[in-house]
C-alpha cells in the first residue's frame, strides 16, 4: 500500500514536468513553422492568352503561327516583395518583366512576342528578390 502511493505521488509530480516538456515543444514546433516562408507560387502556366485576369488554357507547346506566349503565375504571401518572369531560349535571357507584389494574393503575367526563328524549348521562371528561381516552367515553340 505504501509503495502504492508512493508510486502516485511520483506521477503526481511527474506530470506537471511532462506537461512543461509538450509545452516547450510545442513552442519550439511554433518557432519551426515560423522559420519556414508563408509565400507560394500557387500557379505558374504558359499559355496562349489571358481573359479577364486568368489564362486561357495551359500550353507545353505553342505552333510556329502563335504570335505571342504569356507567363501567368498566381502568387501568395508575397506582399511588399518583387517578383520577376525570366524568359530565356536555348540558355539565353530573353526578356526579365519585373512586377511589384501589391496584396496578399496577386496574378500578374507578362507576355513576348515570338519570331519565327526562335523556335524549341524556352524556360520561363519566377525569380524572388534575391534573385533566386522560385519555379519555372518549359515550353516548346514552333515543333
């Protein structure tokens, strides 16, 4: 019977120490998550044309006859910040669009014309403020 409430009485006072234990990893889960960045590239879609701020398909291929592509990305958790569309051909920098981030959600895009002797793959990415890519995606011109 002593040993009995003996036992008790120590997991009595354990419990408090494990309930401080959740507590601090609960805290140091907190501290992670905040760590991580809140933004996303929630879309980012080539396509042949934009209609009231939305793409009107999603291409990996345009004809030789398409005159112009468009590069429509969806951002979040990116206000105050400033993005820019890369568009490069066969490893060159074609054009950089760069755009000002105004709200918490915010679809921009940017377009080029394409001459016919750009034809094959071109990568259009989404480069952060420090200049990193965040996404890109390829298409194939004129194949």
């Amino acid at each position: 019977m002593i040993s009995w409430v003996l036992s008790l009485g120590l997991l009595v006072a354990a419990a408090p120490v494990l309930a401080e234990g959740e507590a601090v990893a609960e805290g140091e889960a907190a501290v992670a998550a905040a760590a991580v960045p809140q933004w996303e590239v929630a879309r980012a879609i080539v396509t042949s044309g934009i209609s009231e701020r939305e793409p009107v398909d999603d291409v990996n291929q345009l004809a030789g006859e398409a005159p112009q592509a468009y590069f429509f990305t969806e951002l979040r958790g990116m206000q105050g910040q400033r993005v820019v569309h890369r568009w490069e051909h066969k490893g060159q920098v074609m054009a950089e669009v760069g755009f000002d981030v105004n709200g918490p959600r915010w679809r921009v895009w940017s377009s080029k014309n394409l001459m016919p002797e750009w034809t094959g793959v071109w990568t259009l990415s989404v480069v952060d403020g420090a200049g990193e890519v965040m996404i890109s995606r390829d298409f194939i011109y004129g194949q």
